[in-house]
C-alpha cells in the first residue's frame, strides 16, 4: 500500500491535525499517511486524535527536530440502512 505524506512543519496547533485529518478523509481504509511537524504538542493532540478517531498511530519518531507520525487509515464504518 502506498504512504502520502503531510508536511506540517513550521504550523503550530490545530493545523497538524486540521491538515492530517483532511488528508485521511479522501484517502482508502488501510492507507498509510506519514505526517512531519516540528509542534511539540502534536505528539499528545496526534495520540489524541487516533484514540477518539479510531485511525492507528503506527508509529512515531523524531530526528533533529522534527516529528514522524505514521497514521493508518480506519476502515469506513459499515452504513446504515
């Protein structure tokens, strides 16, 4: 499966989220969306958000600076009839 990646870096909360969660939106359950932001705060808001969103936070690191999230699209609820 193919990753899409956000760059986030330089914008400070809400956008991270804001952006990531625009992104996932058009994306097929089970893609992979790898997010670099620099806002210390999204390391809490990104584990926030998969837990009430129910999406994965597959991984998470950090390297000079910058933060890696790897966010795994949920699968769509199944609708109502």
């Amino acid at each position: 499966m193919s990753e899409t990646l956000l760059d986030v870096k330089g914008m400070s909360c809400p956008l991270p989220i804001l952006r990531a969660n625009r992104s996932l939106r058009s994306m097929a359950a089970g893609e992979k969306l790898r997010v670099l932001a620099t806002d210390r705060a999204a390391i809490a808001d990104f584990k926030a958000f998969c837990q009430e969103t129910g999406h994965a936070l597959v991984a998470m690191s950090e390297e000079a600076g910058v933060l890696s999230f790897v966010i795994r699209r949920r699968a769509d609820p199944p609708e109502a009839s």
